[in-house]
C-alpha cells in the first residue's frame, strides 16, 4: 500500500511543467525589459512601477475590484436564501432543484452571454448595470450550490435540539445555522470573488468598449499593442491579489472553524 | 497501470490524427469574420481537390501577435499597414505572378499602393474608408456634412453615438478633426488628439463596439456611427433612413489585401487560392456577401450599373484622389501608444 | 416545527423567481432560434431555417465536433490522471502531498486569462507550434486539478483496512487498486469527470490562446461573430436538448436500477 505513493511522480512531473513552468514564464515576462516575445534579459520593475504609477490603472484595478465585490455581495443575498430554501425541500425536490441548477453549467458561457448581449439590447442600461448583471447571472448557480451543500451536510438534529431548548426559528437560523454555514459562504465567495475580478469576456460582450477591467487590459497588452512583458506584469499582479485573497480566506476559514 | 498508459497514448494518438492531415490538400486561411462568401471555399475546394482551414481574427494586431506565436497560415488577409511591417520584418514571400494571373482584372483604385506597388507580395481583396453612418430623421445632413468629424462633439449627440472600437481609427478622427495626418509621428500632435477625444467622450459618451453596431444602425438603436463603409453600405441598405458621408476633414482608406506568409506550408496552393479569390465571379460573390468594396474592375462596374446589386448607392465605392484622405502606414508611435491612450479615454 | 402555508408559498415563489432568472437567456435562445427574421431582438416569425442553414456551416459544425473532441480526450486523460494522482498523494509524505496541492489549486484559483497566456508563453518559448495538441495539452491541465480536488476527500474517507486485507490475503496491489480502491472511490471519479467535462465545455480563454489555424472551438466562434447569427441559436438550442437528455438520463439511471432492486428484494 505504501508504494502507492510512486503513482504520484507522474503528476509531480506534469505539474512542473504545465502549471510551475508557465508561472515561472509569466513571471520572467514581467521582469524583464524588451520588444515583442523576443525575451532579454535585461531585469527591471519597470513594468510594475508603469502599472502602479498611473491613476488610470490603479482605476481599473478598483473598478473590477468594486464589481468583483458587488457581484459576490448581492450573489450572497440572494443565493444564501435560496440554498436554505432548497435544503428545506424534500430529497427529491433538492436533486431536482440542483439539476436545474446545474444543467445551464454545461452551455457555454459565451452562448449565454450573447443571449443576454440580445436581451439586454431593449433595455436603457449603463454598460455597468449590463456588466453586473452578467456576472451575477453567471456566478450565482456556484455560490447557491456551495451554500446548499454545507447546510445539506448540518445534522437536523442541532436544529431540533436548539427548538427544544426553547428558541424560535429566527434565533435557531442566527445561532445554529448561519455559523455552521460559514464554510460554504467563503467557498462560494471565493469561487465568485475570484473570477469576477478577472472577468475580462462578459465586460467585453455586454459592457461594449467602454467597460475596462483588469481582464480586458491584459488582453489589450497582448493582442493590441504586443507588448507582453507589460501584459505580464499585470497578470502577475492580479494572480499575486488573488493569491492573497485566497489565503486571507483560508485564513477566516480556520479560525470560523476553530470557533 | 501500463494498460491504462497504453490506453493513454492510443487516445492523444487519436487526438493528433486532425493534426496528422496536413497532406498536400490542406490550405491554411486567416481572414476577418464574415469577410468572405463561404461558397468561395466550397467551391475552391471541390475545384481543387482539397481542404480549407479556415481561421478567423478580428484586428491585424491579433493576427499578429498569432503569426508571432509561430503558426503556420497559407494565406492570410489583413490590412495595409499590417502587410507594410510585415514584408519589412521579412515575414511575407512573393507571389507566383505565372499562377496569380488574374491580377490583370483590378481596378486602377487598388493598383499601385504603398506598401506593394507592383503588386510582388500581396493581392487585393476588399477595400474601404471609414465614414459617418447617420439617421436623416434625427440629424440634419447639412450639419453632418458642414461639421465632419467635429459633429462628434455636439451635445445633442449624447447617447446617441456608436464608434467603433479600434485604436487607430478613432485617433484617426481626433487627428483629422484637428487638421493633422493621422500618421503622425509627432507626440504633441497625438496628444492633442488625445484631449479632443477626452472631451468628444465627455460630452457625447460614445459607445464603442464593433460589429454589434452593424445591426445596431439597421435597426435604428442609435442616431450615428462611425463605421467602415462595407458596413454602412449593408445598414442604409436595411434601414432607408440612414444616410452615410466621408468628412471632408478627411478619413482614411483602407485595402485589405491578401498575402502569403513566408513559413506558408502550401505557397503554391496559397498562389492558386488568390488567383482563384480575385477571379470576377469569385469577387462578385464575396462583394455581394459583404457589402465591401470589389477590387475586380469589372465588378465594381457592374454591381454599381443598371440593375447592380449597388446601384445608386454612393457609399460603395470609396471616395478616392480627395487630398485629405489618407492609408495607414506603419507607424510604431502609433502602434504602441494609441491601444493604452484610448483605454484613458474611456476611463477620464 | 410545521410551515405555514404562507411560507410554502413565499419558498416557491422564491425559488421559481430564480430559476427564471436562470433559464431567461437559455430561454431566449431557443426562441429565437426559431425567429424568421434575422433580429435577435424582434420576433417576426416562426421558421426553422436557422436549423437547416446551421448545417449548412461548416466552420460552425466543425467548431462543435473540435470542442467534443477536446472536451473527451480531455476528460479521459485527466480523469486518469488525477486519480492515479490523487491516490498516489494520499500515500505520499505530508509535505509533498501538501505542497503539491497548493501548486494543483493554482489552476483552480488563477484568473483563466493568467493560466491561458502562462500556457501560451511556455509553448512558445519551446517552439511547440499552437495546434491540437496544445489545445487539448492546456484543457488537460485545467482538468487534472478539478479531478483531484474530488477525488482527495472520498480517498481521506476510506478505510485502509480494507485494501490492507486484501493484500494480506494476497491479492497483488494492482488487483487491491482495482478490485478495492478504486469501486469505493468510483462515484467521487465520475463526479470529478462530470466536473472536468464541463470545465472544458465551458472554456474560452484559455482555447483562445492556445490554438493555431483553423481550429476553433464553439467559445472562440461565438467571440469572433461579427453580427447576430441565430444559427448560433440553433445550434444553442440542440446543445440546450442534448444536455437535458443527458442529465435527465444521468438521474434516471441509478432511480431505475433502485427500483430494480427494490423488486429483486422480498
């Protein structure tokens, strides 16, 4: 059984190449000054000081983070009440329910873009509006189904035990099930937090030019102007944003848990 | 576990096969989006017993930057200045001129360009300028056509606007409203068309797209487009109440040609692929399909004669021999600042 | 503690209002795919052109027989992979089994467009031409880590005993793997490969910068449409129907083979 262990050098192999490897690319990229993709090494932080020192970027980087964090405030308020909902019903009901749920998980995300690009033409919406509806269109099935499974997995028991004990319904949700929930309430942020920051196809098709997230930026430095170093500067600084974000919430995780 | 490895390679295998096709018979083609009639390919392919894999790109620097990644295209079309800096990078081979022998059917219009005088390393394909597309029941003609490009920064027009969302062109409106060459190489010059189109956003807060606009204008969404004249060729023709002009501040006019690559996999099929493209019924067919302009002489002829396709409409053929109007050339001041000045534009 | 009638109605009605929200868009594509007109915002008609001109595309047909391709041999290989993988790391020493998570999530948490060009440069920079291969390469490495993130918890779960029995009685550790580990893990694998499935289905950055000529997935021709088409929407539609019938029969299966047994028991 211990030499099962050995199985595991294939994939140590893989991930040094396809996920450490292009890391590393990025972030030779990012450090080093020179034309197209003809790399130089001539080291410099220029590029994240070009990034930094301009007020028109750090405005980017704020609007995708303020549209991130709508996004994930208002896909809370309304997913946390429907996972609980759902997780009222019956068992059938609920497999029914996460079906439907996932089923539009499995169309691309372009196509449903392009609907809404259609339905949203008859309406006088500022790109912004167009943008967040979009979003949270897109993410909302994943914080519900995050929220659902950690209340599904709470013994009913706690609950029964916390009526018996004389507390009504509204105090039971506040003390018993709210906190147990936490688990699921920060894999749900973090699975819509995250990529809404990124997001760089749906402000594109549904906000038009005029719309500019961090996503859209690096697209442009790839695509338009060529100049790849600068392009990978920014995703390196957005990866490292997420990255903390990430451990900032593992972090909440623990202690939630250890409460 | 060596089952399962097997079972492994069988399938990447499997997965290469599409890969291991590239016979004699595969030509490789990069193209804008619906920029072509598909039975052209069809057709192409039966004649010559072959297959077409055909590729799209929106702008010349995506094409770009995908060429750069080292792909191999047989033929690709792409715009003026695009061809410009790549036959100066060595990018692009010479045609066969024993093969592409239908270059003798283009119009004087197209002949004599720039970037390829003799017409040694690229064929035309489509040709355009960049012009106002407006509605005639909410803009009165005699403005547009006194005010030009500075029309853009009447506030009447908020809200009402689209532009076409590419770097160049709408520097190009900045700098031509100012009376400078949209080619400039001076800083001061592009900065000052920098300010004129932060307050044309302000003012007017413009929506850039790209194609949606297209339909947008046929269906009366908003009141004026910038657009390619392809393009408002196609909308006046679905919407009556759309009327297209050229600024006399002039604009630019663009030739969208097609070239060979010098790491083509299959030059002479490319050869035979713009032989075949410039031939006039092929022309005919993709002029129609698109609504751009044909570089096929006969054509232009015919489809704006009696009973053409474009009769009457002025916007077909692109104004030509006006002084003010310009073609790109490839300008590395231009290239790699107007993408990030026109994201401030849009942030100030 | 009973509801009230109120509640009941208030939970449905709350519950429907989203799930309109959710099928708005899928709803409007296939009713618009059968519009006679070429509007995407005004209905003239009803007509099936769109279905026949779908396949009469032949970039649009081939963009979804290249997203099923990827989207399989994808599937398969990183459903193999990661489970090999992952039981390999549920043996592996602590620090190794941990350090090679925190690298494995970096796909999972990464902006797709940082993933996406990660890939594009090393490919690039070995000179590997963008194809195929490359293709099915980055969808394969977005995959693996979905499949482990899976299959790691049901394999914590497990009893050792039970594959250790096995080996004591004799059993060789290829024949304890298949005919122990991997029935009890079985259903985490197919969940993992369903996730991994449609990770690929849905991709679109990362398709974009990793292909080369004339391969296109589904995502990438939508994106480089320049006008409407509803051909899209047909082709939308059929996707829309076949997904159903999938997940239809997905659920429908393990409700037969229940009531199968169900008969079989006395």
């Amino acid at each position: 059984m211990k030499s099962f262990f050995r199985m595991s050098y294939p994939y140590i192999l893989w991930i040094a190449i396809f996920i450490v490897a292009p890391m590393f690319m990025i972030l030779l990229y990012a450090v080093t000054r020179s034309g197209n993709d003809t790399l130089t090494f001539t080291f410099t932080l220029d590029n994240f000081a070009r990034f930094f020192s301009d007020p028109d970027f750090i405005r980017v980087l704020l609007n995708s983070l303020r549209i991130a964090l709508f996004t994930t405030v208002f896909c809370l308020l309304i997913g946390y009440p429907a996972a609980l909902l759902i997780a009222n019903l019956s068992e059938k009901a609920q497999t029914m329910m996460l079906m439907l749920l996932t089923l539009p998980m499995w169309i691309n995300m372009l196509l449903k873009t392009y609907a809404w690009r259609g339905i949203l033409l008859n309406t006088d919406f500022g790109s912004e509006l167009k943008v967040f509806i979009g979003m949270v269109y897109d993410f909302l099935p994943f914080m519900i189904i995050q929220i659902h499974t950690a209340i599904a997995k709470l013994d009913p028991n706690l609950l029964v035990a916390s009526y018996d004990l004389g507390a009504n319904k509204w105090k039971s949700f506040l003390k018993v099930t709210l906190p147990l929930s936490v688990p699921g309430i920060i894999s749900g942020i973090t699975l819509v937090f995250l990529p809404a920051v990124s997001s760089f196809v749906i402000p594109k098709m549904l906000g038009g030019g005029d719309y500019v997230l961090i996503g859209n930026l690096i697209e442009i430095y790839f695509q338009q102007t060529g100049d790849w170093n600068f392009g990978s500067a920014i995703s390196l600084i957005m990866a490292l944003i997420i990255i903390l974000a990430m451990w900032a919430t593992k972090k909440l995780d623990r202690t939630a848990q250890e409460d | 576990m060596t089952k399962k490895l097997t079972a492994v390679l069988l399938l990447i295998c499997l997965a290469l096969l599409p890969v291991c096709s590239l016979a004699d018979g595969t030509l490789n083609v990069m193209n804008y989006g619906e920029y072509i009639d598909e039975k052209v390919i069809y057709d192409f392919e039966k004649e010559f017993g072959v297959r077409i894999n055909y590729t799209f790109n929106d702008t010349p620097e995506s094409m770009y930057t995908k060429l750069q990644t080292g792909v191999s295209y047989d033929v690709v079309v792409t715009s003026d200045y695009m061809i410009d800096r790549l036959i100066k990078e060595n990018n692009v081979q010479k045609m066969d001129k024993s093969i592409v022998t239908n270059l003798d059917q283009l119009s004087d219009s197209v002949k004599n360009l720039y970037f390829d005088p003799d017409n040694d390393y690229s064929a035309p394909y489509l040709w355009q300028n960049v012009v106002l597309c407006y509605d005639t029941t909410k803009i009165d003609p005699a403005k547009v056509e006194e005010k030009g490009w500075s029309i853009l920064l009447d506030p009447e027009l908020e809200g009402h606007v689209f532009l076409y969302d590419s770097p160049r062109d709408i520097f190009m409106i900045g700098l031509k409203a100012l009376g400078y060459s949209m080619n400039t190489e001076s800083r001061d010059e592009l900065m000052e068309a920098y300010d004129w189109l932060v307050k044309m956003n302000q003012t007017i807060h413009p929506s850039f797209v790209t194609d949606e606009m297209i339909d947008g204008m046929a269906q009366g969404e908003k009141w004026m487009a910038m657009m390619y004249s392809g393009d408002a060729t196609y909308a006046s023709m679905e919407n009556e109440k759309l009327a297209v002009w050229a600024p006399l501040d002039g604009t630019n006019i663009a030739y969208d040609n097609m070239f060979i690559p010098a790491n083509a996999a299959n030059p002479e099929l490319a050869n035979q692929f713009i032989n075949y493209v410039l031939d006039y019924p092929n022309s005919m067919l993709i002029t129609v399909e698109t609504c751009y302009t044909s570089p096929n002489e006969k054509v232009i002829e015919d489809v704006t004669g009696p009973g053409g396709e474009f009769e009457g409409i002025d916007s077909y053929v692109p104004r030509t021999g006006y002084e003010k109007d310009e073609i790109y050339t490839d300008n590395e001041l231009l290239r790699t600042e107007t993408p990030e000045l026109l994201v401030k534009v849009k942030l100030q | 503690m009973k509801k009230s009638r109120a509640s009941k109605v208030f939970s449905s009605a709350y519950l429907i209002i989203i799930l309109l929200f959710i099928y708005l868009p899928i709803g409007y594509l296939v009713l618009f795919s059968f519009n006679e007109g070429k509007s995407m915002t005004n209905f003239s008609g009803f007509s099936l052109k769109w279905y026949e001109s779908m396949f009469q595309n032949r970039t649009m047909i081939e963009s979804i027989t290249t997203t099923l391709i990827v989207a399989v041999v994808a599937t398969v290989v990183s459903t193999i992979v990661g489970t090999v993988a992952a039981i390999g790391l549920s043996k592996a020493k602590r620090i190794i089994r941990s350090i090679v998570l925190e690298v494995n999530n970096l796909p999972v948490m990464n902006p797709d467009i940082v993933t996406a060009i990660g890939l594009m440069l090393l490919f690039i920079s070995v000179k590997f031409q963008l194809g195929m291969v490359t293709l099915i390469l980055s969808h394969i490495s977005f995959c693996i880590p979905y499949v482990i993130l899976t299959v790691m918890p049901k394999l914590r779960q497990l009893d050792d005993n039970v594959a250790e029995a096995a080996l004591d009685l004799g059993a060789t550790p290829f024949k304890a793997l298949t005919k122990v580990i991997i029935p009890q893990i079985l259903p985490a694998i197919i969940s993992g490969a369903l996730i991994a499935f449609s990770m690929s289905l849905d991709d679109f950055v990362v398709s974009y910068f990793n292909t080369g000529a004339g391969i296109n997935t589904i995502s990438m021709y939508v994106y480089s449409m320049k006008r409407y088409n509803l051909s899209v929407n047909a082709m939308s539609t059929l996707i829309v129907a076949a997904v159903t019938l999938i997940l239809i029969l997905v659920n429908l299966i393990p409700w037969i083979k229940d009531k199968k047994t169900k008969k079989e028991e006395p």
